[in-house]
C-alpha cells in the first residue's frame, strides 16, 4: 500500500511538469493520425478537459510549492523552531493529515 500512495503522489506531482502537457499534444497528435473519423467535437472537448485539468494543477503545485518556501524560510529563521517541519512537505498526505489531527508538531 506504501507504494501505491507514493505512486498516487508521484503522478500528482508529474501532473504538473510541462511534460504532461507534451504528453496531452503527443495524444491529440496520435488521435489525428490513427483516429481522425473520430476526432470531433466531442474529441476537442477531451482535449480542452484534460489540458484545463493540467493547468489548474500546474498554478496549484506553483502556489503550494511558494507557500512551502516561505514556511521554510520562516522555520529557519525563527528561534527555537522545528526545522524538522521544513521537511514535512517529504511525507504521504495520509501521515501529515495524522499528524496534524493528533496535534503533534513532530513529523
């Protein structure tokens, strides 16, 4: 089970790379040259779909990721802090939703 969340959060991540949306115009192009009598409207629609779900997940990875460099920059600068925490961002969403419901602030 362990390798499957860290798979599920590796294709989160993968999700925003700009080689996802390689991948989605690699796909059209393929769909144009081996299925062309079924690229329709219905076809651009998918593709409209699938590219739109990327960006969204591109702008939320760039915004998770600002976010995680100033808490980090706040750990390292404030006395007495955690710096443990600034790796936090390492772990499985399961276990930091754990660690947060039991209120502990070591990961």
């Amino acid at each position: 089970m362990e390798k499957f969340k860290h798979l599920l959060t590796f294709f989160g991540t993968m999700g925003a790379h700009p080689a996802a949306f390689l991948t989605v115009v690699a796909y059209a192009a393929l769909w144009l040259v081996f299925q062309r009598d079924t690229f329709d409207w219905h076809g651009v629609a998918t593709l409209a779909t699938w590219m739109m779900t990327l960006f969204i997940q591109r702008s939320e990875h760039r915004d998770t990721q600002a976010i995680h460099g100033k808490l980090d920059e706040l750990l390292r600068a404030a006395p007495g802090a955690e710096s443990r925490l600034a790796r936090l961002d390492d772990a499985e969403p399961e276990d930091i939703e754990k660690l947060r419901q039991s209120g502990r602030p070591t990961p």
